[in-house]
C-alpha cells in the first residue's frame, strides 16, 4: 500500500462547504415550502438563512469552477468520447456495484490525481456541477427578487415554473445525497473515503494505482 494525495485542499474546502451549505438550505427550504407542517424556525428567519447559504454557496461554487478551469484540472469530469469504450467502463462499473463487490470483488477503478472518478462519477458529478447545480442557483436567484427578475420569469414560464424547477432539483439532490453518501462508504473500510475527502490522502495499491 502507499498513500497517493487525491484531494488538493481548495477542494477539500470547496466540498465541505458545499456540503453544509446543502444541509442548511434543505432543511430551510423545506421549512419555507412547508411552513404550516414544520415549526423548525420563523418563516422569516428561514427565508434570510436560506438566502445568506445560497449566496455562500454561489460564491463557493464560482471558487470551484475557477480553480478547476484556471489548473485545467476539470478533464478528471469529463468522461470518455468515445461511445463504446465509454458503455463498456460504466457496464463494468455499474457491475461491480451490483454484484462484484457483493462477492468480495476488487474496484475496477482505480483513482489517481489525474484519473480520480470512475465513469459513473464522471458522469454523475459532471452533470451535478456543469447542469444541475447552475440551474439550481439560477432559479434560486430568480426567486430572490422576483421584482427586479420579472421579465427574466415571465420569459421561462412564470413564478410557479422557476419554483417547481428549484423543489424538483432540490428532491433530486436529496436523493443524491442518499447515494452519494452510500457509494462513498464502499472503500475498503467504510470511512475510507470519507478520511480521505478530509486528510486529501487515500490508500492505494503499489501494482495498481497510475
Ligand atoms: C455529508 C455529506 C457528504 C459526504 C459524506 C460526501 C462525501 C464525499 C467523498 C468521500 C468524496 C470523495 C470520493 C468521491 O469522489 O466520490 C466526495 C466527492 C464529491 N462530492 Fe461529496 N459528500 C457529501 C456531500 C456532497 C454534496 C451535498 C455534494 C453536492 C454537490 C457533493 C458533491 C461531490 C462532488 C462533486 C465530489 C467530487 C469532488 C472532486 O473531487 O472534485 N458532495 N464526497
């Protein structure tokens, strides 16, 4: 075993910020949309909190794509172009989550600085940043201030088509969330990944690791 440095620390920043931001935001958006059924906190109280995190969270997203476009480092998101190739490294993935790791079988991925995910990460966290993400802070922006953006809303469909948009992603993410946090207790021990998200270092193969 040796110990590669997967996590550069601006990520590790980036990540857990993000992380608390979600948490604060979730549980404030619900108790926005659900202010008769939740008595977490005042309405108010809950609207102000969420547009404080959501702002901590767009200024953190900007450092994210910043520091991955300005190192070029973003390629680790982009999966294979080439179709078959592609099909056949998520079938041989998606296999090992279903079935190999059941019988004790060795990841077919191996991370490294340069070739971190496997290509359902690949696929998963590019259309998370590159799509979801932005279209969530987007329709958070919109439902900030209705007034100054209502030509923007009136053009995307209206006040309930920018609020049904931002409730679905934010059920997506929730559901996210629940596998993200699965998949990321299947290393060799289940912190493994977690550890490594924190300290930046994972454990690695000496013959496997490239
Ligand atoms: C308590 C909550 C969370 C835990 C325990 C967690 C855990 C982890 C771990 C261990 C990794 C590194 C392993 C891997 O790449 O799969 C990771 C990476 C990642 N996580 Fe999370 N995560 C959490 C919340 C989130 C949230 C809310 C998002 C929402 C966008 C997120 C997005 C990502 C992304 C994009 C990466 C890849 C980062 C990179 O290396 O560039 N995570 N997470």
């Amino acid at each position: 075993m040796k110990q590669i440095y997967l996590h550069p620390l601006p990520v590790r920043i980036w990540h857990w910020v993000n992380a608390g931001c979600f948490f604060v935001l979730i549980v404030t958006g619900l108790q926005i949309r659900y202010r008769d059924l939740m008595q977490l906190m005042d309405f108010r109280a809950a609207v102000d909190v969420h547009n404080f995190f959501g702002f901590a969270l767009i200024i953190n997203f900007m450092l994210w794509l910043v520091y991955y476009l300005l190192n070029g480092k973003i390629r680790i998101y982009i999966p294979d172009l080439h179709p078959a190739r592609l099909l056949r490294s998520m079938v041989r993935q998606a296999r090992f989550y279903g079935y190999g790791i059941f019988r004790g079988e060795a990841n077919p991925h191996h991370p490294s600085p340069d070739h971190k995910f496997n290509p359902m990460q690949q696929m998963a966290y590019l259309s998370l940043m590159v799509i979801l993400l932005p279209l969530q802070i987007v329709s958070g922006l919109l439902l900030w201030d209705l007034k100054g953006f209502a030509v923007l809303i009136g053009m995307v469909g209206g006040v309930k088509a920018v609020s049904s948009v931002h409730v679905l992603l934010n059920m997506f993410f929730i559901a996210f969330l629940y596998v993200h946090i699965y998949l990321t207790t299947l290393g060799r021990s289940p912190m493994e990944h977690i550890r490594a998200m924190v300290t930046g270092f994972e454990d690695a193969e000496e013959q496997t690791s490239h």
